[in-house]
C-alpha cells in the first residue's frame, strides 16, 4: 500500500481476503478513517515499457456503505504514472481512469460519479508514448473515507490495433 505524507495520519489500511467474485483468488479492502489518499500497487520498481506498446489497465471495485468521496473529487481511480526511466516521472505522464472516463494530469474532470455500491469495472488502454522506460499502475482512492473492496487488477500488453483510451503525446 502507498499513502503519501499528507494522508499518513488518515487511518489508511489495506486487508487482503479471499475474493468473493473469484473463487480461490484473492481481494482486497482499501480503507481510510479520514477522507485521505492511498492505493495499492502491484510492484513499486515499476513495469518496464517500449515506446507505441498499449496496455490495458482493469480494475474491480465495489464500495460500501461507508465509503465517500469529498466533493469535487473522483472518490476511486486507477493511476498509471510513467517515468523516463525509474524514479523520474515523465512530464504530464499521470494517467487516471474512473467511471466518468479518462484524464490526464488531474482526476478531477473526473469527479461526481456515484461509488459503485455493486461490483464495477474500471477500465483504459493506454499507449506509451516516446520517451517512457516504465510504468506503475495504482488503485486509488483519491479524497475518500471509508472501505473499498477491489478485486481482479490487471495490467494486460494488448495489440497495437487495440483502441486507446486515451494517449500522451
């Protein structure tokens, strides 16, 4: 789990379990006292990327009753942040997806869907454009409180023929 320093004092935490959608898997609760944000990522070094390749970035989440999002703000979101190369991030390479489409450089425009109460997909497929080396691709609450489930998160090299969500360039 990744809570930045503005968020440390929130009540963030995570608590894996077995997966009530996928037998045998696993899910996870992303939960915060304070409205705060945080995520989980798969692996913080970051996937190696080429330049033109698209992925696909999935996510499944589902909130509960006490989840909520402070106005003005997306609630849940998947992050991708591109980097030149490890530990350097690539201007304007902050990718964010939610259930009112994709932004680039800040959730907002985002903001104002409901929380999912049942289980819901978020879903881009992105190209990497010149210049990136790497890629780290969150789950994240983005200025909510509450419990959030998440299942299934996945990051997929799809054809090159495969429609983008949306690209930098």
């Amino acid at each position: 789990m990744w809570v930045p320093p503005e968020s440390q004092a929130a009540g963030c935490s995570f608590s894996p379990m077995p997966s009530e959608r996928l037998p045998g898997k696993m899910q996870a609760a992303l939960e915060s006292r304070d409205p705060a944000r945080f995520g989980i990522l798969p692996d913080t070094r970051g996937l190696r990327v080429v330049p033109g390749e698209r992925y696909r970035l999935t996510a499944w989440v589902k909130a509960d009753a006490s989840f909520k999002a402070e106005p003005g703000t997306p609630g849940v979101v998947l992050r991708a942040t591109l980097f030149e190369f490890p530990g350097k991030d690539f201007p304007g390479g902050h990718i964010f997806a939610g259930f009112k489409g994709v932004a680039i450089g800040d959730p907002t425009p985002l903001a104002g869907a409901p929380p999912p109460r049942e289980w819901a997909k978020i879903e881009a497929t992105i190209e990497i454009p010149d210049g990136v080396t790497h890629l780290i691709y969150f789950v994240f609450v983005w200025r909510a409180s509450g419990r959030l489930w998440v299942d299934d998160v996945s990051i997929v090299r799809v054809p090159r023929s495969s429609p983008v969500t949306t690209a930098i360039r």
